[in-house]
C-alpha cells in the first residue's frame, strides 16, 4: 500500500519508515469487508527540534503513511485511521501527535485538527509539506 498510493517507483528501503518495528508503534488499516483500502501508522519520535518550544510538552507519536485508495476516499476510512491512532496514542498517555503533511493533504488534516507549524518545505522525491499537530487529550 506505501508503495501504491505513496511512494511508487520508489526503492523497497524506502517503504520502511525508521520506527516501523518499534514496541509502541501502531499499524492502522482500513477494511471494506476482507479488503484492505487504507493504512496508517504511528511511532515514538519527538517533533522537529525547533518546534519544540512551542508544542506541548510529553510523549509525541509521528504520523506516517496515511493513505487510502482512491476508489474510497470521502467514505470516512482516513478519518477512522486518525482516530485509532488517537485512541493508541491515549493508551499510551502520549499528548502530542506531528506528521509532514503533504500539501494535498493540509485541508484533510486540518479537517480533523490538526494545525501547522512553520514554513512549507519540500521533501525530495515527494513535494511541498507543512509540519502539523495536534494536541492529545
Ligand atoms: C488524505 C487521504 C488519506 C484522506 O483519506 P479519505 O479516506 O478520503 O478521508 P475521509 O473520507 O476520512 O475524510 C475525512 C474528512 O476530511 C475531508 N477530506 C478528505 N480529504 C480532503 C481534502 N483533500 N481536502 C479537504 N477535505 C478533505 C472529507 O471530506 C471528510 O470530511 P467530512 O468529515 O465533512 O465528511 C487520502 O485522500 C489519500 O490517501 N490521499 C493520497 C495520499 C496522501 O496524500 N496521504 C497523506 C500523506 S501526508
């Protein structure tokens, strides 16, 4: 799915995100019946440093890998993926949530909470991006 919807023609090494296998990760898919149409993931990882000062303080979980089909998008299934990392993230008494957000995905996050931080940038290979977060209570 990473390969699919996010990164084709990438090399495999790509597809692997550094936290992927770490103990509090957590890997979200979305299901319409047997079929997997969406995935998300979420891993340990402190915000970029120079941010820090100015988002909440505790345990901070990065967001990567948000994607669903395009055959399914607006039935909801991004908006679930988020709050079962939520929820995960309670779980594990984390209060900050960050990601790079693709730039056409801002209206999406935003949608759901998230806000930006900091100027755009552009992630090679990928395009424009905005750091964004939300606080977890
Ligand atoms: C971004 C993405 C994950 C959204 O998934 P989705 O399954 O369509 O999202 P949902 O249906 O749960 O949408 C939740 C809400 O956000 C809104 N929304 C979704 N995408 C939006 C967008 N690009 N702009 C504005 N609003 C958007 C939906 O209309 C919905 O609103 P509602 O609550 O009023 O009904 C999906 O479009 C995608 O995979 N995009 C390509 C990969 C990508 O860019 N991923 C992000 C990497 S940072």
């Amino acid at each position: 799915m990473r390969a699919l919807l996010l990164r084709p023609g990438q090399p495999p090494d790509n597809l692997v995100y550094p936290g992927d296998d770490h103990p509090d990760a957590f890997h979200g898919g979305a299901f319409e019946g047997e079929r997997l149409v969406g995935i998300t993931s979420i891993y340990p990882e402190a915000p970029p440093e120079m941010y820090r000062g100015q988002l909440p303080g505790g345990d901070a979980f990065r967001l990567r890998g948000m994607a669903t089909n395009p055959d399914v998008r607006g039935k909801g299934h991004g908006r679930d993926l988020l709050h079962a990392c939520i929820d995960h993230m309670r779980a594990k008494d984390a209060s900050l949530l960050w990601c790079n957000a693709r730039v056409i995905a801002l209206d999406f996050y935003k949608h759901l909470g998230l806000r930006t931080i900091g100027p755009e940038f552009e992630i090679e290979g990928i395009g424009p991006h905005y750091v964004m977060w939300k606080a977890v209570v």
